[in-house]
C-alpha cells in the first residue's frame, strides 16, 4: 500500500506541480528534431501502416473478404491499433540514454521525455483512428453510444502502451540487450494478434493463447466492436481491456520509479 500511495504521489507531482509549460517545449522540441531533414515529415508515420495495410489484403482478401463484411476496415484498424503498440516502444526504448545529459544534469521531471517522445506517436496514431472513424460513418457503421465508449478505451490504451514505454527504457539503462528483445518480439505482434484473421477462425488452444496471453487482443477485439460492430459491444471483454491498461500502465510507471536511480547512473 505504501509503494501504491507513493506512485501517486509521483504521479500527481509530476502532472500538476511541475512547470506543464517545460513539457509543451519538450514536445515541440521533439515535433522538429523528429521531422528535421525530412521531406515528407509526419506523412511517413501514414506511409508505413498503408504499406502494411496493402500488402496483407492483397494476400488475405479472397480468403476472408467473401465470410466478413468490411474486412479492408477490419483489417486497417488491426493494423493501426497493433503499429502504435509495436512502434511507440521501439522509438522510446533509448530515450533516457540519449538523453543523458539531460537526465543527469538537469531537474527536468524523466518522466517529461517520455511524454514529450509519446506525444509525436499519440499524434500520428489519432490521425489514423480519426481515419478509421470518418470511413466508418461512410460506411454507416456509426454509433453514437459507442462513439462514447471508444474514448475511455483509447486513454486506457495509451495508458498501456506508456506504461510500456516507461518500464522499457529504464530497463534499457540497465540491460542493453533489451532492445533486440523488444524489437524480436514485437515482429511477432501482427501474427499472434488477430489483425488479418478472427479469433473464430483458429483452433481453441490458439484462440485462448492468443487472447489471454496478448494484452494488445481484447483491446484490438474492443475497439473494432465500438467501430465496425453491428451489435452491443461484449462488456466482458471491453471490461478486459479496461483492467488491463490500467495495470499494464501502474505497473510499467512503478518499475520506472522503483528502478530510476539506478538506471539513470547507467544511461
């Protein structure tokens, strides 16, 4: 209860103490030096998952387009939502040791360099899911109470996936070889998440391990329920989600607080 209580007060310090204008520079610091040189900016973070998108439905399209309605909407949102998880992480494993010398020199909050990195990411994947949800009102898939529900979801989310950023690179500070993992795991996201195929379509066995041991699953299942379902989401499963993002975040944010001494002496 103790550790519990002192997260919070962290937490709290962090978000409504410290100098909220220092983060608003740290994230346009972060908007330029990521687009610096760059001729197309921000547009490739759109190119990537649109390539991804392309190749998987032109290889899955006849087996799954003529059994699902709007499987390129299916398909698109999988990509999106599974690409933020997989490539927020990977660009915020380092940021600590690139940092350094901020981080060492300087009383800047840490946790303002992750979320000053987050936020170029958070960006781009809110301009996907905008997307996803202007063609989902074309298509006549809108729902305005589960337009509602999407947004708790999406903060829990993000939650989830910050609170991965957070634990990954304090442990990069201290065991480089955290990277390769990452990075070798992440691969296996777009196969071991039902991001071209149904969880109806696998055997039990699969379907259990692919649910159960996937925390990015019952998120993905949630959001293309409140989207493109035509019925009442399962609550169950959005309730799943809810749990996990809240978990995934506190537990992510305490292993940053618990390990931050050390892992800064070691950036």
């Amino acid at each position: 209860m103790k550790a519990l209580k002192n997260l919070f007060l962290r937490l709290h310090k962090t978000v409504f103490r410290y100098n909220r204008y220092l983060l608003v520079e740290l994230t346009r610091a972060s908007f330029k030096v990521h687009d610096y040189n760059s001729a197309l900016g921000l547009s490739w973070s759109l190119i990537s998952p649109c390539l991804i998108f392309l190749v998987l439905y032109i290889i899955f399209n006849i087996h799954f387009s003529q059994s699902m309605r709007f499987y390129p909407l299916y398909l698109l949102l999988g990509v999106i939502v599974t690409n933020f998880f997989v490539t927020a992480p990977s660009y915020m494993l380092r940021v600590f040791y690139d940092n350094r010398e901020i981080v060492l020199n300087s009383t800047i909050p840490r946790e303002y360099l992750i979320l000053s990195g987050m936020a170029i990411h958070l960006y781009k994947f809110l301009i996907e899911m905008g997307i996803i949800w202007i063609v989902s009102i074309f298509c006549g898939l809108f729902k305005f109470s589960s337009f509602l529900l999407f947004f708790p979801l999406l903060a829990l989310y993000v939650g989830m996936v910050l609170g991965i950023c957070f634990a990954l690179a304090s442990f990069y500070c201290l065991i480089r070889d955290v990277e390769h993992m990452w990075m070798m795991f992440s691969r296996l996201f777009f196969f071991v998440t039902p991001v071209f195929y149904t969880l109806e379509g696998i055997r039990p066995l699969a379907r259990a391990m692919v649910y159960w041991l996937n925390p990015l699953t019952p998120f993905l299942v949630s959001f293309r329920e409140l989207i493109i379902g035509t019925t009442a989401p399962d609550m169950l499963v959005y309730g799943h989600s809810v749990l996990l993002g809240l978990l995934f975040f506190f537990l992510g944010y305490g292993a940053f607080i618990f390990f931050e001494d050390a892992a800064m002496e070691n950036a």
